[in-house]
C-alpha cells in the first residue's frame, strides 16, 4: 500500500510538472517547450486512471487536494486553436483530458468529504462560516446554495465579505479570495469593488447583517470624518426626519439612515441630504437644531446638505444667518420648525 501512495503522488507530480511546462511555454509563446514537455510524457489517460484507482482505494486528502491545484486545461484552450500539427494536438488533448478528468474526480471528493456544507468552498466548510452566511441567505442576498440572488449587488458581496472576515479574524492572504471562490467573481476582485454611499439604505441594510463589525472604519473617508453632533437619540431623529418629509422641508427619497448618518446616530459614512424647503428654513432649520454643540455649523451645513439638489455656499449661510436673526417675523416657516424640533426632543426612547 504504500509502494502503491508513493507510485500515486509521483503520478500526480508528473502531471503538475507537466502541464506547468506546458503552460509556461504557452505563455511565453514558446513552441518548442510545448513539444519539449510532451515529448516524453506518460499516457496521459492511463496516468489520471492509476490515480484515481488508488485514491479510491484510500481516500487520501491530501493527494485528492494536490489535484484541485493542477493547471486549467481552458489555459490551454486557445494555443490548441492554432494548432497546425496533428500529433502535437493530440498530445496536448490528451493532457487537457487527463486534467479535466483529474479537476472533476477531486471535486467529487472534496464535496463527498464536505457533504455537510453543500455549496461551500473547503475553507469555508464549517458551522461558524456556514451560520454568518445564512444570515445573508435570510436577508435575501444568497440563495441556498450561498450564490448571489439576481439583484444582489457586487457591492453587497464585499459588505458580506468583509463582515465575515472581520467576525472571524482572516488573515489578508484569505480576507477576500475564497469569497472571490466561493461567488466565482472572476476578474473583478471584492477589494477594489466601490461601495457607493449615495445608497445609504442600502448599504445600511447589509450592515446591520453584522452588528458587531465596524463597518464606519472600513468604509469612511477624510469628507466623512466630522458630522454633527446632537443631543437627540435615533428615535428621535427618525421621527423628525419623517415629519420635515412630511412638510415638505425634506426630499422624500431622502433615506432615514442618511439623516442618522450625518449626526453619527449610524455607524455608516454620510452622504448629503437634500432639503427641499428655501434656502433659509435650511439655515434656521441647522442652526436651531445644531449649532449649540455645532460652532462650525455652517460649514457642515455646506458639507451635508444639498437645497434642491444644488450645493449649499458657506458665506451664504452666514450671510442669511443674519438676515434671519434680525427680521425672523418675515419667516412663517420658523415656528414650525421650532415645534418640530421641539415635539422630536420630547419623544421618549
């Protein structure tokens, strides 16, 4: 028996040493490596039967896994394209059988031995990964076999990806590639795939997946470091935001987690929140609500918030601040907001 594991794994090196000459003389457009490599090579179809003859005999892990590592016979799809030489083309065939059949027996084998964790990849096949994924399974971002749904985003997948890897502490080398794996993302790799903070809701919505990862450190920039701060809780806030909607001060497509955002009250980087009253019940409106523990309320205003989708001028702020302290019977909108304001300080948690 051993005689017969040691003949196997020497097999298996054979094909590996192989095809990496092949392939390595295919990348370099090296014609003769090809044939160098092929030459003297063992019957290919032969080879991959004595191999599986044996593993089959003793399923041995670690000679089923050497396998999943063997080259890709579609590196080779192209070069047989041109192929001119019968003989050569049907050497380099036989190769890329040998290692289809080889790729296929050993994914048999690794989903026969993690027949427990169905569509999971190996490094992922266990009970703690298995549970944070069902998570994402629940919120309609997989499906049951862990694959994304339809209208699942690439962003959502690196919001996944990194709450996993966070939660579960991988070290950079697995932090985003067997996720790249398990979601066969190609070329497009998790950690240069943009989260657009535009969709707060959204964003927000595969976050609180995962309350115990700090997505604010991952996904915030310089813009996003100081926000207001407030003395009113989340309930609080929300309940304000719903009513200025209501008046028509706040544009309804405005998400309730953006305006938590901008005072902290979420742990998800701002983005600017678009007022649809006038330009002063703007003014009024921030610096009632925040310039008591906001001195440079007016600058953050001018970072936070929009005025009809147009971009708010800090001097202008401070101009019309003026104008609102010294004739604020011309503005029927300050009463109102002073009751909103006042009814949301009220509200108990």
């Amino acid at each position: 028996m051993i005689n017969e594991r040691h003949e196997a794994a020497m097999a298996i090196a054979i094909i590996n040493r192989t095809s990496k000459q092949v392939y390595d003389g295919i990348r370099l457009s090296n014609i003769d490596a090809v044939e160098y490599a092929l030459a003297e090579h063992p019957d290919f179809e032969e080879t991959a039967e004595s191999i599986i003859s044996y593993i089959e005999q003793d399923k041995d892990k670690k000679l089923y896994d050497q396998l999943v590592y063997l080259v890709d016979s579609s590196h080779f799809s192209k070069f047989y394209k041109t192929l001119k030489d019968e003989n050569l083309k049907n050497e380099l065939s036989e190769l890329m059988d040998c290692l289809d059949t080889l790729h296929e027996y050993a994914k048999q084998c690794i989903n026969e031995y993690y027949k427990e964790y169905p569509g999971l990849v190996p490094f992922f096949a266990n009970d703690e990964i298995k549970d944070l994924l069902d998570r994402a399974v629940k919120a309609g971002l997989l499906d049951e076999k862990y694959q994304p749904m339809k209208t699942t985003k690439r962003y959502h997948l690196k919001l996944i990806a990194y709450g996993i890897a966070t939660i579960k502490e991988l070290k950079t080398r697995n932090k985003w590639c067997h996720f790249e794996k398990l979601w066969n993302t190609g070329c497009n790799r998790l950690s240069a795939i943009r989260v657009p903070m535009t969709k707060a809701r959204d964003v927000y919505r595969v976050t609180k997946l995962y309350p115990e990862v700090d997505y604010y450190s991952f996904l915030n920039t310089k813009e996003c470091v100081k926000t207001f701060k407030t003395s009113l809780n989340k309930e609080q806030v929300t309940w304000l935001c719903k009513m200025l909607k209501a008046n028509g001060f706040l544009d309804a497509k405005v998400s309730t987690e953006s305006f938590l955002a901008i005072m902290k009250l979420l742990r998800i980087p701002p983005s600017p929140i678009n007022w649809t009253g006038s330009l002063n019940s703007l003014i009024y409106f921030t610096r009632e609500m925040f310039m008591e523990l906001n001195p440079s309320f007016a600058h953050l205003t001018a970072n936070w918030f929009t005025n009809n989708n147009a971009n708010v001028n800090y001097g202008t702020i401070k101009t019309k601040s003026s104008q609102l302290n010294r004739f604020p019977e011309r503005y029927d909108f300050i009463p109102l907001i002073d009751n909103l304001i006042l009814q949301a300080k009220h509200i108990e948690e």
